[in-house]
C-alpha cells in the first residue's frame, strides 16, 4: 500500500513539472533561463536638417541588417546572452564612421545608447555618459 501512494504521488509531481515547463516554454521565459533576455537600443540623438544615421549590428553568429534611423529614431534588439557573448554597432553619417560594442556578457540587461553629433554615449545610472568620439 504504501508503494502504491509513493507512486501515486511521483506521478502527480511528475505532471505538474511537465505542466510547469511547458508553461513557461509557451512564454519564452524557459528560452532564455537563468540568465534572462538582454535588450539593446540605440538612438539618434544627431541634430535637426543632416542626413539619418546608417546603423548596422552584429555577434559572431548573428548579422542583424542595416538600419537608417532619422532623428529620435531607434533601433532595439534582444536576445538571450551565454557567457562569450559579444555584440558591437556600425554607425554611418554625414560622411563619419565608428564601431563600438554595445554588449559583453553580463554588462548590462537594458542597454542604450544615444549616437550624437560628438561621438556615442552609454546610459548609466539614467544618465548618458560619453564613451568615444568620432
């Protein structure tokens, strides 16, 4: 008897994680865990009457097109980080160029940018903060 309730119960505790994992498989939680997904936006913040912005971003493994953004446009992206995992920014205008990385494993979970007409900023602690020149 007492086997049979053993059983009965490893059953039942066996279906509620199944019903657990595929709860949070339909939600894209499990996709991502433990470390959770990663956002990345990059802004215009370039002045008034110039040209837009050519922006183009990348990983190793993933290529994410290029993008004209006119003023106070922006381009987000997210993904699920592991531990090498590296992303950097192409930015084109007004006949200027710069790379910069936007991502290294555990820098950030929200992470923006703004492109100005003196270099690429990065938000920290709510404030943008100059990290390169043109």
């Amino acid at each position: 008897m007492h086997y049979t309730s053993m059983v009965k119960q490893l059953l039942q505790s066996f279906i509620l994680l199944n019903i657990l994992i595929q709860s949070l498989a339909s939600e894209k939680i499990w996709n991502c865990w433990p470390v959770g997904k990663v956002q990345i936006t990059v802004f215009n913040r370039l002045p008034e009457n110039t040209p837009p912005m050519l922006l183009h971003c990348q990983s190793r493994d993933d290529r994410l097109g290029y993008h004209t953004l006119a003023k106070d446009e922006r381009f987000d992206f997210t993904f699920c980080p592991v531990w090498r995992t590296v992303f950097f920014c192409h930015v084109w205008w007004n006949g200027k160029d710069i790379a910069f990385d936007v991502y290294r494993w555990k820098r950030c979970e929200l992470c923006m940018y703004e492109v100005r007409s003196d270099g690429i900023y990065e938000e920290k602690d709510r404030n943008y903060v100059k990290m390169r020149d043109w």
